[in-house]
C-alpha cells in the first residue's frame, strides 16, 4: 500500500488475524458464529441444526426428460463398472469405465474405455478375447436399446496390442497412474456429463450433503425439472440460485423453462414450492438412503 504523503513509497502493512472466516472481527468478549463451526463443542455449535444456510453464491442446474441415447450411455457404463451378473462373471474387468457418444438420430458412435486387472489376465491373446467380449455386450445392448440405429464401438482406443500397450491395471483404475481427475469434470448428478444441454460448473461428488450448494441445488433442480415434465408432458429446464449464508429453501433467483405452451403458472408454482419444502429432509435422505431423481 502506497504512503498518502509519499507516493514513491510504499508500505506494507500485515494483518494477522485467527478469525474463523473472511470478515469476522473479534470484538470485546464475543467470538464470531463461525469460530466453533470446524471444531464444535456440542451440536448447538452447528448453524445447520437451526437453520440449513448456503455455502456459497452458485447455481443448480436440471432439465427432462433425457433421450434413449443419454439413457443407453449411463446404462452402458453402469453395466461394467457396477455389479451387473456381466461383471460378476468376470473378474478381469476393472469398474474406472469411461465413454464418450455421439448420437446422430439414427447412428451411434462411441469410444469406450474398459480396463483389465492384470492379474486376471495371462496372456496378451487373453486380453484381447476379453475385449472381444466387451465389443459383443456392447452390440447386444445397442441391439435392445437403440432398436434400429448403427451402432460403432472403438474399445480402448490408445491398444497397440503388437508393442503391448493395453489397458492393463492392477487395481482396474487409471487413478494408479496419477489420473485422479477433478471434481468439476465430473458427472452430474444424473449420472451424464451433457455438454450440449443445460449445465453448469458445479461438481456434485464429495460435497457436504448439509450446506453444499453444488450437491443439493442439481439435486433439487434435476428432481424439479422430472416432475415438471411429467406434469406438462414437455421438456423443462430449472436453475436454482444461491446466495452465500442464506436458507437455502429460499434461493435467490429461481429460473424455469417450459417447452409446454400452455403450462399452467400455479400448478408450476406450486410443484417449486413441493421441492424447496424437502429441505432439510433431502439432506437426510442423501445421507441414509441415496438419492432416486424420478
């Protein structure tokens, strides 16, 4: 900071705080609200056991109803990553599945990534039976979701199988390498990653399920938007808005788009007031059961 009375120095002046937060000033023998918040004595050290307030100034975003081809995409990797009797069956099959379509109406192009446990696999021959078995489960399920169209399936694109470069893992997941990936690339909470929908920056996966914005407003926006295409029978785009240390069943800005041209205002209004009353019991639900967005 620049002297007022000599502008050709300057001063550095150093503000050494232990406040709990960003702007709590400790005055007299009170202590900030936040101060215990990290560290609490007992549960009435904890704002959200009155009150559930926002973490931050952000946004949540939902839309319906999805296509067959965003359906088969979520179904396809859940099919090799999860337990499916598919899996189960094959214990070389490691669950870091990730794919990349591209959907034209009547064709369907799709890169698919399927590690293999090394242990489970003895020869080069082998891994590539194994991919073999992959390609055909793919086809198959193509065949019953996407009845018609043309399907093509790259499977672990970067095999060069003659320099015995594969997708060979030991735990069946590219994280052993470095590849942790980051939160906000991450699916949203409809098991997609949609860029040529609505969308927004905020990551879902490993947010506090109490206060974070980022998990609980796709939550509600996503369950908002199946319900009101269910009742307008139209596409429906929601975006709820936060403002930091606000309830968080009173967004700042709520945004909804219809495709419906006759959606009725008090039916819509009143189906937004039904899921802002599920706070803080979404918060419950997240923790004890999951979540079903349907």
């Amino acid at each position: 900071m620049r002297g007022r009375d000599d502008p050709g120095r300057g001063d550095l002046v150093f503000n050494i705080t232990s406040n709990s937060s960003p702007g709590a000033v400790l005055t007299g023998d009170g202590t900030p609200d936040r101060t215990r918040w990290f560290n609490p004595r007992s549960v009435d050290d904890l704002r959200e056991r009155r009150v559930r307030l926002s973490n931050d100034t952000s946004l949540g975003t939902g839309w319906a109803p999805e296509n067959a081809f965003e359906s088969f995409v979520r179904d396809l990797v859940n099919h090799f990553s999860g337990e499916s009797e598919s899996t189960l069956s094959h214990a070389w099959c490691g669950s870091d599945v990730k794919l990349m379509g591209f959907w034209g109406g009547d064709e369907a192009d799709i890169v698919l990534c399927v590690p293999q446990k090394a242990r489970h696999v003895a020869s080069r021959a082998e891994y590539i039976r194994n991919k073999e078995t992959v390609l055909a489960e793919c086809h198959r399920m193509a065949g019953l979701r996407l009845p018609g169209a043309q399907a093509r399936f790259r499977l672990n694109a970067r095999d060069v199988p003659e320099k015995d470069e594969l997708y060979l893992t030991y735990t069946g997941s590219s994280i052993e390498s470095g590849d942790e990936g980051v939160i906000g690339r991450g699916n949203r909470v409809n098991g997609l990653i949609t860029p040529l929908r609505p969308m927004n920056l905020e990551g879902a996966n490993g947010k506090n399920p109490v206060y974070h914005v980022g998990k609980l407003y796709n939550i509600a926006a996503q369950r908002l938007a199946h319900r009101l295409h269910e009742t307008t029978d139209g596409h429906a785009e929601v975006h709820l808005v936060s403002t930091t240390g606000q309830r968080l069943d009173e967004p700042w800005r709520i945004l909804v788009r219809l495709s419906a041209p006759d959606a009725e205002v008090d039916k819509v209004q009143a189906l937004v007031s039904e899921v802002l009353g599920e706070f803080p019991a979404l918060t419950d639900e997240l923790v004890s059961d999951g979540i079903e967005l349907s």
